[in-house]
C-alpha cells in the first residue's frame, strides 16, 4: 500500500507537530534519540529522516503539547533544502517518516512518536551482520539487579549534574550497563525527579 505523499498548503509556512500517544510502543519502545534509534532505525530511515526526527521531537520536548514548526526554518537548520511540494529533501526525509510509521498525518499537522518500537524482523534482516548480532541485546528487556542499581545510581547523578538524558544513555553504555538497565535507570531516575 503506498502512502499519499506530504503535501504542505502552498500558503502555509508552517506545519502543526503533535505528539503520537501510543501506549503499547510507549511501554516498550526507544526514546527517539536514544542510542538504539542511531544503531537500528538509522539504518531504516536513512540519516536525513533521522535528523528531522531528532528535530521534531525535540520541539515536543519544549512545547508537550504540540508547536507550530516553520517548514524552511527547520529544513535550513538541519542543512536542507525546502520549497513547496514533496521534490526536495526535507519533505522526502518528513515522508520517509511517515512511511516507516515513526510520524503520521493528522488533520492539520503531523504526530510524532516520542518512543520508537523495536526494529521490525523484515528491516533488520536486510542489516549488516554486525548490527544483527547486536540487535538481541537490546532486546532483552530482563537485567540483572546489580547492573540495575548501578545504572540508577550513576543516571541519578549523572541528571543531577544537568546530563542531557541521551548523553546519560550514552555514558551508561560506555561503562558497561546493560542497555535494557541503562533504558531503565534513565527512565526510573527521570520519573522520581519529576523530569
């Protein structure tokens, strides 16, 4: 089934970004600019289409609700070209992310998945082996208590410090945390501050 392309009202600059609530993918997914996303869904989305989702996601980071985006702004900012239609790379990247269903079209805007679901069989068979021996790492959602704790404890202060949640991600996987205990850590240490 092939989707309707974005076409963007000629008289409009802009573009409404929702959130996508989803709570089955919320519950089991990846934050859109976690370290999974740059492994796993790069490969399927292709890194402009990456990058715009970063930026889209980031604005629902500031503004929860939803925010008005302004088409060429954004497009200039990430080092692309825009112009009115679907024959440029900003509206071919926003496309590709409707097609591989981390966006969808809403009347009068676009929602965005905040979380990302696990990489589909059919998309990670078509990987590298190197990123298909990974993959089931990050799928176990289990870890053990110890390498949680120490997630917790290094997340917690690690935020206090004023770390950037996917830079905690990060400097969880470089010590050694499991990544379902750094996913974890982060999110548990997020929710008892109240971030």
């Amino acid at each position: 089934m092939r989707l309707a392309p974005i076409v963007f009202n000629p008289d409009e600059p802009t573009v409404m970004v929702l959130p996508w609530h989803d709570p089955i993918v919320d519950a089991v997914g990846f934050e859109a600019r976690s370290q999974y996303v740059e492994l796993f869904w790069l490969n399927v989305l292709g890194p402009t289409a990456t990058w715009a989702l970063r930026r889209l996601v980031t604005g629902l980071d500031r503004y929860p609700l939803g925010y008005e985006m302004d088409l060429g702004e954004t497009a200039s900012m990430l080092g692309l070209a825009y112009g009115i239609g679907t024959s440029n790379s900003f509206a071919r990247a926003l496309q590709r992310c409707v097609l591989f269903g981390v966006s969808q079209h809403v009347p009068g805007g676009l929602a965005v998945r905040r979380k990302v679901p696990p990489v589909a069989g059919r998309h990670l068979a078509r990987m590298p082996e190197a990123l298909q021996a990974m993959h089931p790492q990050w799928k176990r959602r289990d870890c053990v208590l110890t390498d949680l704790q120490r997630g917790r404890t290094l997340a917690q202060v690690m935020v206090n410090a004023g770390d950037d949640p996917e830079v905690v991600e990060r400097q969880l996987l470089a010590v050694g945390v499991s990544p379902a205990a750094a996913v974890e850590a982060i999110a548990f240490t997020l929710s008892t501050m109240g971030v």
